[in-house]
C-alpha cells in the first residue's frame, strides 16, 4: 500500500516522546521496529503523532472527554505489565516474556492511525458498499505495519487478536493479559465517567 508521506526522524522521534514505555523494551532491535511501526502508521495516515487521533476505542466510539491516544496507549502497557509482575509474583511457575508484553502493548493499536484517518472514513463512509467501512479495522492494518517493519509474529498477533478478532483464535499468554487490560481501560474509563456520553459503545461491545 502507498504510504502518505516518508517516514522521518521527525515522526520517529514524536513517537518515542508520546511512549516513553518503548525505552522498557530489553531488545534494542525489537524497541527500534515498535517506533518504526508507529511512524510507518501515521506515514500512512494524515497524522503527524498519536495524540493527533481521536482519544477513542473506535472512530466516535467511547471517546475519552480528556485524555489522549497516547494515555490509552501507555495505559494498557503499564497495566499489562503491572499485571504480568502481580500474577508472576504470586505464580513463579507462570512464565511471561516482558519483552514481548510491553512491545505487542504498545503496538496492539498501531493500525489506528489508518482506521481514524478522517479522509479514509469520508471515502468509507461516502459509499461503505463500495470498499467496507471501514475497509481495513486497526487489528488488521496494524499486521500489516508489523510484518512490514520485520516485527515478529508474537507482536503481530497482538494488534491482530486484541479485540474481537481474538475470538476466532487461541490468544498468545501475552496478548491474554493485553486483551483482557485493553477492555478494563475503556470498562473503566465508563464507570469512572471519563467518557462523552454520545459515544458510548453498547455495554460489553468489542474494541
Ligand atoms: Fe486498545
């Protein structure tokens, strides 16, 4: 697919500032194609950062009334992680890779720039039978970004079966914890009245 624009330093260096999580990642190779991935996305898209996306789970769908992307981001990293260390702690026999937990956090969401891009929902939304609507959910848009930075098959997984997609395969120990702290930051977020109103998803819906 053709991108928008290149990827420069300047988005790479964007991305690493809104997820500074990304400095947690061990492997220096794997913390490189994370930021690679993100600034591969929004090169695709018409954003020039994260927070430029709307702060919701889906395209007008349980939009945070203040808040970021970024927050929703690094919330469910630092969540998964938090969890990973509390049941590793109690379970010593329970073997999670931090590695690949915090990166497959932080990109489980790395197709949203092509899902949210307002010229591609104006297109999808102008003639929806015409190439879907959208045609490409940020599940699979951010395989696609994944594969093409050489980001492994574990971190793919991530974006691909975080949300309801997951429910037609077995989910990864790692992307177990991503999925299940996904939706508690949005469940949470609702019960804590961080949401807009108008934008509430139906209760238990997929993101
Ligand atoms: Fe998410």
């Amino acid at each position: 697919m053709k991108q928008r624009r290149d990827v420069t330093d300047e988005l790479r260096a964007t991305v690493r500032k809104e997820l500074p999580e990304v400095e947690e990642i061990q492997d220096e190779s794997l913390r490189a194609k994370v930021i690679e991935a993100w600034a591969l996305s929004l090169a695709h898209s018409g954003f020039d950062s994260i927070d430029a996306i709307e702060p919701a789970a889906n395209p007008g769908v349980n939009r945070l009334k203040n808040g970021k992307q970024s927050d929703h981001i690094r919330g469910v990293t630092k969540m998964a992680v938090a969890v990973a260390e509390q049941m590793c702690a109690l379970m010593p026999s329970l073997s999670v890779d931090k590695d690949c937990l915090i990166a497959g956090a932080l990109c489980h969401d790395v197709g949203k720039p092509f899902e949210f891009d307002p010229e591609n929902r104006k297109r999808w939304e102008a003639n929806p039978y015409a190439s879907g609507l959208p045609a490409i959910r940020h599940p699979a848009f951010g395989v696609y970004i994944c594969l093409t930075v050489g980001l492994p098959e574990e971190i793919a997984h991530c974006a691909a079966a975080h949300s309801g997609e997951g429910e037609l395969v077995v989910r990864s120990l790692e992307n177990t914890i991503i999925h299940h702290v996904d939706y508690a930051f949005w469940n949470v977020c609702r019960a804590g009245d961080l949401l807009v109103p108008e934008t509430l998803a139906a209760l238990k819906s997929g993101r």
